[in-house]
C-alpha cells in the first residue's frame, strides 16, 4: 500500500431512502414512520485518497498492492454520525480471536 493512509475503522449511522408503502395506498393513508436507520462499518476512504467528492466512502477490504473490494459511498447528508472505532496502528497488536 504505497501511499495508503493510515487506516481508520469507522462505523457510519445514516438515514437511507426506503419504500414506504408495499402497494397502492391514498395519500391520506400515508404515515411518517421516521428515517430508516441503517449502521455501516468500513475503512475509511477519504477523497485525498480516492474516495468520492461528497460522500463517506467505506471500503470493507483493502490489498497490500492498494486494491479495494466492496467499497460503498454514502451521500455526506445521509450521515448522522461517525464513529472512529480503531486506526490501523492500534489493530496491529490487537489479539482480536483466540486459538
């Protein structure tokens, strides 16, 4: 990873779009049920390097040769909250599974 930065694990809260009716209903059956909450966990990938403008893109692997997989981008005014849950410098002598 040449120029990765020092990775962070981060947990995003954020409100997404969601159907709101499974099927023809009235306007007047219509209720506001609140946001739909949704938790994502991830590296993440600031646009400095590569993530997208306006957005809070996580990536679930990331490659010794600077490859990603399974990388999401949530729009920056879905998000709620961001929480840095540890650097890649603490993961590095974290016992995580036991033998």
């Amino acid at each position: 990873m040449s120029d990765t930065p020092d990775l962070v694990l981060v947990r995003v809260e954020w409100h997404d779009a969601h159907v709101g009716t499974d099927g023809w209903v009235s306007k007047d059956e219509l209720e506001d049920d609140g946001p739909y909450v949704v938790h994502s966990c991830g590296f993440l990938l600031t646009e400095e390097h590569g993530g997208k403008a306006g957005h809070i893109t996580l990536v679930m692997s990331w490659s010794n040769d600077d490859m990603l997989h399974s990388v999401s981008h949530i729009p920056s005014q879905m998000v709620r909250k961001i929480e840095i849950l540890a650097r890649s410098h603490e993961l590095g002598n974290a016992a995580l599974f036991s033998a």
